[in-house]
C-alpha cells in the first residue's frame, strides 16, 4: 500500500527506532510509548485488519508471537511479562491499518485496559 504508514517504515523511507527485523517482520519503538518498553510488531505483508487475515496468512501470524518473544528476551521483559495488544478497528482504537501488535512492558500493567 503506497500510503501506508506501517508500509513505509517497513521499507525504510520513514525513519523508525528499528528493534528486530527479519524478512517477513519488522518491529520498532512507538513514537508515543505507553509504557517503558512499548514496540510496534508489525508483517510486511499489508494486512488491514485481524478481519483480514487469510488461511494462507497462519504461517506470517505465527511469526508475529515468535518475534514477540524474541523481543522481550531482547528486551529483558520476557521474564518479569508483557502484555501484547491488537486493536481491529476503529471502535476498537486502531489508528493505522495495516496489522500491528503493541508489545507494553516495563512496569506493573493494570487490567481492565481501556
């Protein structure tokens, strides 16, 4: 998607705090962080929405949550927790359509969210 935020941070014509990548992912620092350790999961694949994942997309999700973990290890949260978060849609609080997960860590995270 040419217009595509996420799609263009995945590219590399949009400058982002790059934290893991590899060739079906990229991750990085949100510009607004909520939390001390607040990262951005993202495929490059564009995929608006959870409603718009395919069958042929099991493989791409899997390798979100294994990029996930690799992340919090990286980011020596892995132990202590995080909490991954996925909005679909705007009632939901998704701001940029292309799939992402928010990787929160790095303080005590209190439940209900939002």
């Amino acid at each position: 998607m040419k217009e595509c935020l996420f799609c263009k941070i995945a590219g590399k014509q949009i400058p982002a705090k790059i934290v893991y990548e590899d060739e079906r992912v990229v991750a990085f620092r949100d510009i607004n962080p909520k939390a001390p350790v607040h990262i951005l999961i993202i495929p490059r694949k564009h995929i608006e929405t959870v409603m718009d994942v395919k069958s042929g997309d099991r493989e791409l999700m899997g390798d979100l949550f294994i990029a996930a973990r690799k992340i919090a290890e990286k980011e020596g949260v892995g132990e202590s927790g995080f909490r991954l978060i996925q909005n679909c849609k705007a009632d939901a609080g998704q701001e940029v359509f292309h799939i992402h997960f928010h990787l929160l860590a790095g303080r005590k995270l209190s439940w209900p969210h939002g």
